[in-house]
C-alpha cells in the first residue's frame, strides 16, 4: 500500500496541514519553573524540520493555583508566554504547524513520595481513586474560575499566532475527572447519571475555549475511555453511548477528535474492527486523529519492504485504515520522542535507519 497516503495535505478550517501525520502530545517536565526553556523551542522545531504536519505540544496548563502537578511542567500564560512565542517561532520559521495542549491535572498527584501539591486542589468530588477522597470537592466558584481560565489561555494561543488549539480531555485528568464516574459524585448540575450528564464541565470548557481563539482557529478535543488510574475503563461501552458522548461535543465547537488508545488497531466495539477514532469519525462527521504505538514496533517499519506484515501494528495495517478514511490524521508519540527525524525517514522509505524507542529517550530532549 502507498505510504503517499500518510503525506496527503490535510485542510482544516483555515489550517492546511502537509501531510498525515501529527506529533501527539508529550509531557516532558523541560521547563523550570513552568517556562518553556530555548531547548524546548528547538526540541519542536527539530520535527517541524523533518516532515511532522502538526506539532501538538505537551499538555500546558491554565491559571489556577494546582493545575499542573510538577513544577517543571509548563504553564500557560503570564511569564511563560514570551517563551510560548519563541517555540511558535522556531516551529514557523521551519515551516511547521503548532498547537498548545492546553491543560488542568486535577487531582492526579505528581511523582515521588514527597509530592506536595501547589495549592488547593480542582476536582469534581476530591478523589484521586474510585472512593478514596483526599480533598474538598470544587465549588461552584472554583469551576467558574477554572472554565474562565480555560478561555485565556486560548486566548493566548490565538495571540502567539499559534494554528489550533488541543484540550486534554483524557487519561483522567480535570476534564475526565468530570466525565468519568469513578471520580465524579457530584448530585449537582456538574454531576449526574449518565455520561452526557458529566460531560457539561468538557462542554463549557469547550465554549469557553471557542470564545478564546474564535471561529477560524481549528479546536481539537482530546478523549479517551482509559484513564491513568484504570486502564480498563470503558466509559462509553456502546455506539449509541458515544454518540450520546461525542455529539454534543461537536455541536459545542470541537473540530477534531483526538482519539487516544495505546493499540491503532484495536476495535472499540464487538462486531467491527473500526477504533475510537473510527467510530468517533463515523458518529459526529468530524475529522478525527487516532494513536497508539505507530512505529514502536520494529515489525512495523519492516512490513512495507517484506509485504504483509504479521503483526497487527504494522504500517500496512495503519495504511489499510487511512485509505478507507476511518480517520483523517495520525499521531506519532514515542517514536517521535526518540527520533526527530522520524516522519522524514519514513517519507523516504528508509525505515532501517529509525532510531528505536527507548526509556532513556525519556531523560533527555533529543
Ligand atoms: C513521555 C510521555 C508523555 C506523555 N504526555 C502526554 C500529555 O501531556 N498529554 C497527553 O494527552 N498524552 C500524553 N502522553 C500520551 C501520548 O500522547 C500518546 O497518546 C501515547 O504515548 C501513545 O502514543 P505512542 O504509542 O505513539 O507513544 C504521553 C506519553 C508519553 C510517552
């Protein structure tokens, strides 16, 4: 199958993207005191340089006093937004497209045994695990002020000239928080029953989000049924309950689904092998992002020069799903961390020279 499909522009609102394939957000705590360092800005720019479409920058966070739980994640807005303006630059100037991950933690604690959060905590009922409640719910003022935030910080992102905007609304942070059961027991208007009911916090940061870059700034939502704190949840656990789920959504402004899974080609539901991004393209008509260990598996580059590949993650797999549009972009993680060169290499068809993923690609800003 021709890898051409993966480099086939891509028009969005008024952004047109020169291929496929997207950087997917990735937190990598490089910027003390929550101020992206000149090293980030040439961390990005190294894969605007080599063939990446769309550069979704790691999550960064509101104006509240927690929102972020590491202090050497970056934030979004005062101080650090000239910084912000220099990686926009550095990734312009090689002719790359930007957009901001914008950001709340909630109640998920940061790392090692001393963590000490930066000030009260956001979340819908003051838990971090299903029942074990640490905190003080937020209050009606707490989420006025959180949704608020959410605005100005798109805001900024339209100033800085950056191309769209992603929301994180996955892997159980704030706005999943809300969304998901296990964490929300809210029996007020931010709370409820169903899925749909739990979504108005997402819906509101969405409009506010809207309000803040204006109508031709593409709004990509970022979801996923899994959540840090459990792999195995399944929010949505029918077509009919995502549509209940993501319809709303897109009627509220998002443009694009980013559909996170840990595996492309696992199948949402019983009975199709369409994914999340598949059924979510298929339920609201949007365009849709998919992801999830492209290019991690060494069988997967080899399989377009041995023919059919036998694993499922191979890249004729991925090709097969694009030619039939089950999504429209793909998002590349920790191939992309370990190598910047990686969509070039693969545009090239020099799929033995991609360097491999590995732990120690963590550490570092290659
Ligand atoms: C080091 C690291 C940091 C990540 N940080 C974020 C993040 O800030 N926001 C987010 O939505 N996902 C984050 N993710 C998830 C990735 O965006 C992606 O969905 C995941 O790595 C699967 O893609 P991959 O198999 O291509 O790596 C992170 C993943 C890694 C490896």
């Amino acid at each position: 199958m021709s890898l051409d499909l993966l480099f086939q522009p891509f028009t969005i609102k008024n952004l047109t993207l020169p291929n496929r394939l997207v950087m997917a957000p990735m937190t990598r705590s490089f910027s003390p005191g929550g101020i992206p360092t000149d090293e980030v800005a040439a961390y990005y720019r190294r894969r605007a340089e080599a063939d990446v479409g769309l550069i979704v920058t790691e999550g960064t966070v509101v104006d509240r006093p927690a929102a972020r739980n590491d202090e050497n994640v970056p934030i979004f807005y005062g101080d650090a937004l000239p910084a912000w303006k220099k990686v926009v630059d550095e990734v312009h100037a090689a002719g790359g497209h930007i957009a901001p991950q914008i950001w709340h933690v909630g109640s998920a604690r940061g790392q090692g045994a001393d963590w000490k959060p930066f000030g009260k905590v956001d979340s819908p009922s003051g838990m971090t695990a299903p029942d074990k409640v640490k905190f003080e719910p937020m209050t009606e003022e707490e989420i006025a002020d959180t949704i608020s935030a959410f605005e100005k910080s798109a805001g900024h992102a339209r100033e800085l000239g950056f191309d769209a905007v992603e929301i994180h609304g996955a892997h159980g942070y704030l706005i999943d928080q809300f969304m998901w059961d296990g964490l929300n027991r809210r029996d007020d208007r931010w709370g409820g029953k169903t899925l749909s009911e739990r979504s108005r916090f997402a819906i509101e940061v969405i409009k506010a989000v809207r309000r803040g870059i204006g109508e031709d700034i593409p709004l990509i939502m970022r979801l996923s049924q899994w959540k840090q704190q459990d792999y195995t949840v399944q929010m949505a656990k029918t077509p009919d309950e995502m549509a209940a789920w993501l319809q709303p959504m897109a009627e509220a402004g998002v443009d694009v689904f980013h559909c996170s899974q840990r595996r492309f080609w696992e199948p949402e539901f019983e009975g199709s092998d369409l994914n999340f991004a598949g059924w979510a393209k298929k339920l609201t008509a949007k365009p849709t992002i998919t992801v999830g260990s492209v290019g991690l598996d060494g069988e997967f580059l080899a399989s377009l020069t041995k023919g059919e590949g036998a694993h499922k993650s191979d890249l004729n797999e991925l090709l097969r799903r694009l030619e039939r549009e089950e999504f429209d972009l793909v998002a590349v993680g920790r191939a992309l961390l370990a190598d910047p060169q990686w969509a070039s290499k693969v545009k090239a068809g020099k799929f033995d020279e991609t360097v491999d993923f590995d732990r120690k690609h963590m550490m570092n800003l290659y």
